[in-house]
C-alpha cells in the first residue's frame, strides 16, 4: 500500500524557519516525482513546487510566492523528501501536504497525497 | 501563469442527481487538467486526469470531459459520498496551478 506521511510541522514566528519531511512507503521512492501543495486555513489549494526524479534530473520547480525561500530536496535512500522553509511570512500558514506525481517524468498531476501537517506562522 | 477558474463555487443537488462542475483555463492547457475530490478534514483525491480518464478506483459516475480551454467534471446519480469539494488543475506549464474549487452541497 502506498502511504505518504508528512510531519515537521509547528508554531513559528515569522522570519523563522521550518523542514518538513515527507516519507513515503509502497513504492520505488527514487523513481517519482514528488510534489508539495498547501491549503490555507479555509481556503483551496496552492502549489508550492515540485522535484523531479534522479532519471529526470532531480531539478525543481517553484510558486513565484516561495521561490526563493524554499527549498525542495530528496533523499533516496529514505524514501523522504523534504521542504526547507526560510523567512516565513503570516500567509505561509497553511496545512502542507505531499503528493506523488508518478514515474511518468512528464504528466506532473497529484496521484497519491499524503494527510498533511500544519503550519501555522505567528508571532 | 495559467489562471484556472472553476463555477459555480457551490452547486445544490439532490442524492442521486446529477453536477456539472466547469473549469475554464486562461490559455490552453490541451488536455494536461486533473480533477480532485477533497471531503472536510482529509487530503485530495486524484479522480481524473489526461481530462477524461479515471484514477484507478474511481467510480463509472465520475466523468470528465473537454480540452484546451473548457473542462467539465460530471457527476451522474450523486451519492452520499460524494458531497464535498471539488479541484482542477492544470499541468500544462509551469507554475502548476489550481482552480478555486466547487463545493457540491446537498439540496
């Protein structure tokens, strides 16, 4: 079965910052793209960015509202991948989930999503 | 950035009724649109993608259909389970983007 479980998040002051780790089990980690989205407290979901596999060049991709400032990464021999947040701002507040974008290396939709963890950004 | 914008923001319909969510792009996305299902209190889940072809394990009531600019998400005879909110997103281009959602509510 696959499952994706995030954890890390937490309570911090603005301009602080925060790692969140997403390790999944059930599938060949290395092989996929893994993607982080976030939802604002009653709001919908937004994007965050994206990394690609190893065989695709591992490179990422970023919302303009967090390029910059954060930073996706993966490590394979974990089955985790991480997203490493600087200079968080109030409106950074949100759960933020990870989802598996398959081993297609093109085609980026969400297949499997992880149940989130929460990030609240307050002084 | 391809702006996604999904109407109505909430649709009344009565079990075993039929919804039409729509999704309309700001460029063309070609067929490269998925469609989400959220319920409170639990992540998304992958119903649709390629626009028209079901994840693995998503009811036949579940359809999608349309390209380029203009998407449709059909629900046929609503189930109980399937009051909730609904998502579509592009992966057209980059950045990956989301519409608003449509919540479906029962009438």
């Amino acid at each position: 079965e696959v499952q994706l479980v995030e954890s890390g998040g937490d309570l911090v002051q603005p301009g602080r910052s925060l790692r969140l780790s997403c390790t999944v089990s059930g599938f060949t980690f290395g092989d996929y793209a893994m993607t982080w989205v976030r939802q604002p407290p009653g709001k919908g979901l937004e994007w965050v960015g994206l990394i690609r596999s190893r065989d695709n060049g591992g490179t990422t991709e970023y919302a303009a509202s967090v390029r910059d400032r954060f930073i996706i990464s993966r490590d394979d021999s974990k089955s985790v991948a991480y997203l490493q947040m600087n200079s968080l701002k109030t409106e950074d507040t949100a759960v933020y989930y990870c989802a598996d974008s398959g081993a297609r290396g093109y085609d980026y939709y969400m297949d499997v999503w992880g149940k989130g963890t929460t990030v609240s950004v307050s002084s | 950035e391809r702006v996604m914008t999904q109407s109505p923001a909430t649709l009344s319909v009565s079990p075993g009724g039929r919804a039409t969510l729509s999704c309309r792009a700001s460029q063309t996305v070609s067929s490269n649109l998925a469609w989400y299902q959220q319920k409170p209190g639990q992540a998304p889940r992958l119903l649709i993608y390629g626009a028209s072809t079901r994840a693995t394990g998503i009811p036949g009531r579940f359809s999608g259909s349309g390209s380029g600019t203009e998407f449709t998400l059909t629900i046929s005879s609503l189930q109980s389970e399937d009051f909730a909110v609904y998502y579509c997103q592009q992966y057209h281009n980059w950045p990956l983007t989301f519409g608003g959602g449509t919540k479906v509510e029962i009438k």
